[in-house]
C-alpha cells in the first residue's frame, strides 16, 4: 500500500519558519523524485519545489526560490520542505509527491497558516 504522510503544518507569524515532513512507505521512494506542492482557499494548486532521486537536481518555484529548501533521506523514505521567512501568502494546505514533471503519488496534506 503506497503512503505519502505530510506532517509538521502548523500556524506560524509572518517572518517564522517552519520544517514539513513526507514520509513515504510501499514504494521505491530512493528511485523516484519527490515534489512539494500547495493549494491555497479558492486557488488552483501550484507547484513549490522539486527534488530527483539522488538529491542531485533540485528545482524552485520564484515565489519561494531562496526562502524555502527542499531535502531528501533514502535510508528513512522522507522528504522535507524547510521554509523560512514565512508570509500569508504561503497559507495554503502543502502536499508532498512523487514525481519530478507529473505527479505520480500524493499525500493528503499538511496545513500551514502564516498569521500574526
């Protein structure tokens, strides 16, 4: 059985920072990239970062392109998603992927509100 489990939302003050998890179970996750993705309220969902398999290729989106790095650990199957300098306008509900250009798995997500 294929799982994606995000974790680590929470609500945070403009400015904090917060560190999201993807545990991956039932499938080769060190052979597959893994993405990160959000959704805001009455918002299409939009792609954040990207990491391939080995770690070595990793891709940004320019809203979060120097405030936000995206990790990888082959031996625990998780991914992480470090986002610093948070602000509002990274409220959305973040999920985790597998996949580099088309999604292939996908968790159920993990909320992160940035309010004060």
């Amino acid at each position: 059985q294929v799982q994606l489990v995000e974790s680590g939302g929470e609500l945070v003050q403009p400015g904090g920072s917060l560190r999201l998890s993807c545990a991956a179970s039932g499938f080769a996750f060190s052979r597959n990239a893994m993405s990160w993705y959000r959704q805001a309220p009455q918002r299409e969902r939009e792609w954040v970062a990207r990491i391939s398999a080995t770690g070595e290729n990793i891709n940004y989106a320019d809203s979060v392109r120097g405030r936000f790095t995206i990790s990888r650990d082959n031996v625990k199957n998780t991914g992480h998603l470090q986002m610093n300098s948070l602000k509002p306008e990274d409220t959305a509900m973040y999920y985790c992927a597998s996949g580099w250009g088309v999604p292939g798995y996908w968790g159920q997500g993990t909320q992160v509100t940035v309010s004060s």
